[in-house]
C-alpha cells in the first residue's frame, strides 16, 4: 500500500477545482470534524494547524497566569512543556514509569500544589498511561488533564478509546504520525462550553454561537463586531483538511500497518536479555508511532555503538530521543534568574534521563512489506553484534 493514495489526491483536487471559492471554503474541514467525531466518540472536535497550536488552544481556554503550574511528563517532545509556556503558566516536570517510559502517576501525585492547574499527560510512541490512576488524583482535586495522543491514534486503554478521559484531547497530523496533511491537527473534547472557548480562540476570536455569531450575513453589517476574544489564526488549511480526511477513511489500514511492524519487532527484541521494552499493560493496544526499546546497558555510550553498527548493516534512519525539556538550553534561559531554575537541573527525572539516553525509536512506517522484513534481519544481526562485543564485558 502507499501513505497517500490517490484519494488524497482526488480530494485535493476538488479543493483546487473550488478556486478556493469562500462559500464551499470548509467543505473538508467540516468532513473531517464529523468524520472524527464519530470515529474518536467525541462530541466536539477542531482542525488545527498542528499539534502545538491545539495544545496552546485548549491551555488558553483556562486561562493560566504565571503562578499557574501545569505538570508535563519529562520524557516527550519540548513542544508539550512550550505550549505551557505561550499560555503563560509553569511547566512542572514529572517523572516517568521505568517499565512503561509513560508520566508515572506518583510523580504526578508528588509535583501537584496550590499552584497546580492541569496535567498535560502523553500518549508516548502509541500507548496511553495510567489514567485510572491519574484520574484518581485529579477527581479530587479542581486539576483539568488535556491528553497529547499525538503519537496515539485509536490507542486503548481498558476498553477505553483515546480522548476519553482529559477535558481536551489533541491529534497531530505532522508527516511522522499515524495519518498526515504534512501538517496540522485536531483537538477534541466533550464540552460544550470549553468547545466554544477553544473554536473562537483558534479563529481569530470570532463569535461562534448566538444571533452575534460570525456567518456571511453579519459579516456584510459594517457595524458587526467581530473579535469576542483575543484569538489566533490557528485555522487548518482547506488543502490539509482535504488530505487528512481521505487519511481519515483510510485510518484503519495505515494503523495496522504500525501494529504489525511493531509487532515483529517485538518479536525479535524478546530474543536478547540486554533489550528492555516497553510494557504494554494488559487490556491496552499500543498504535506504535515508532518502535521503541532501551539498550539497557550502564554504559550509555552503547547507544552510539548500536548506531553505528545497524547504520553499517543498512538500518534505516531512526529516532534519538528529545532530552528533556527541562534540559534543554530554552528552559534554562527562561528561568536563569528564578527559583525554579534550580529543579530544572540534571537529576530532576532520573527515570526519564535513564531511558533517554539509551532508547533507540525505530520506525513502523513501512508501507512495503520487503522493507520491513529487511529492517527486522538488520536489527537481529546487530543485536546479536552488541550481544557478542559488549555484553560479556558486562557495560
């Protein structure tokens, strides 16, 4: 199969064929919200212009200030933690399970204070963490959860779709995830109130419900009022909505695709005692964005070793993981001269440092069956190099 067909193509097409003429201007964006609506079993949902920008959105409908903290799980990309910083709050960083890389639901309990407002938990590589658990930390406090599933889409967790526990749920349509535009996103949630907060916010904060909305007839008043909010122009492209809908209908078919690499993957992995992977907990179904496992190794250096070697055997590009946000040079910049610069320090995570540094992220995204089979025997061939070189020297 290919990742786009040419249903994409016939949609984009039609997009074309319109002239970009205003009045059918939406015509897929509004597929798309119905069609994922129904899909995801959410009763509201927002294209956006990518993954970040519906983080932002949801953050900014609860309107955070400085002091307001909003905990991040430590290992994820830095575009969770920034989102916190453009709606104007604190991230606080949260540890992760060692077995299961996912925000470990006791560091959560730890970092929550007066100053807490929400959790941003993260669906990481394709499996969603324990919300049984962190929902029995927030239902007893005012604390709201945005879940960031953009690694997750139709991932499970005891029989419970993704979106199905956090006020917000964003999906990422960025050109890595399970279905592309190239760019873009979506944002979900069950209520109606936080909906037409974040739909005004991502639309230049034009007015959605009510006789003072925003349509053809008030816009042709010249006394029409038309910013509610101070808004963004966070609006996905009509030509993005066109691809992403046709992905859409075909979700089922790219996921499997995933599922099954990540599958034999696993299957290889489990032939080496020094590969650690990553536990999928019963009744869940991991989506596996990317495949990862930990060379878990005291020497973190083996990471570069194993690089090397499976570059030499012909693997394919995979993925370093992102450092931790609180490590990267932006956050110590921001807080260089304040008292929280002294939790983001090294030692912060240590669970979220120990996998960082030693998590390969091998890709699921083979779209022809003879590449995979060829990455599977590269990757058996230089575990079993590793196994010979460096595991008798106990690293």
């Amino acid at each position: 199969m290919k990742r786009i067909s040419s249903l994409e193509k016939k949609y984009v097409q039609e997009v074309l064929d319109s002239q970009f003429n205003s009045k059918d201007g939406a015509k897929f964006n509004k597929l798309l919200e119905k069609k994922f609506k129904k899909k995801f079993k959410c009763k509201y949902a927002i294209p956006v212009a990518n993954g970040t920008a519906g983080l932002h959105i949801a953050l900014l409908t609860f309107g955070l200030s400085k002091k307001d903290e909003v905990i991040v799980p430590a290992l994820t990309m830095s575009s969770t933690a920034i989102s916190v910083l453009l709606a104007g709050g604190t991230p606080i960083f949260a540890d992760i399970d060692p077995k299961t890389f996912l925000i470990d639901p006791k560091s959560i309990k730890k970092s929550i204070n007066k100053n807490t407002k929400g959790i941003i938990t993260v669906s990481l590589y394709g499996l969603m963490p324990d919300y049984k658990e962190i929902k029995k930390i927030t239902s007893k406090k005012n604390i709201f959860i945005i879940e960031d599933n953009a690694e997750c889409f139709l991932g499970r967790s005891l029989k419970n779709i993704t979106g199905s526990y956090g006020e917000f749920s964003m999906y990422s349509f960025q050109s890595s995830k399970h279905i592309t535009c190239g760019n873009g996103g979506i944002i979900t949630t069950n209520k109606r109130d936080l909906y037409e907060k974040a739909k005004e916010i991502s639309n230049l904060g034009y007015p959605i419900s009510g006789k003072k909305s925003f349509t053809r007839n008030n816009i042709q008043d010249p006394n029409f009022e038309r910013h509610k909010v101070l808004g963004l122009n966070y609006r996905l492209p009509e030509l993005c909505a066109a691809v992403a809908y046709a992905q859409l209908e075909r979700i089922e078919d790219l996921i499997r695709v995933r599922k099954e690499a990540g599958k034999k993957f696993k299957k290889i992995i489990k032939e080496f005692s020094f590969v650690k992977e990553q536990k999928v907990p019963k009744g869940y179904i991991h989506t596996y964005w990317c495949f990862p496992f930990v060379l878990n190794f005291k020497n973190k250096n083996i990471w570069f070793k194993f690089k090397k070697i499976f570059n030499k055997n012909g693997g394919d590009f995979f993925y370093a993981a992102w450092k931790p946000a609180y490590l990267e040079p932006l956050f110590k910049t921001i807080y260089s001269s304040t008292v929280i610069n002294k939790k983001y320090s090294k030692g912060l995570c240590p669970n979220a440092e120990y996998i960082q540094e030693r998590v390969v992220q091998l890709k699921t995204n083979y779209w022809a069956p003879r590449r995979l089979n060829a990455q599977l025997g590269i990757l058996r061939k230089t575990l079993k190099e590793i196994e010979y070189e460096y595991l008798s020297k106990n690293l």
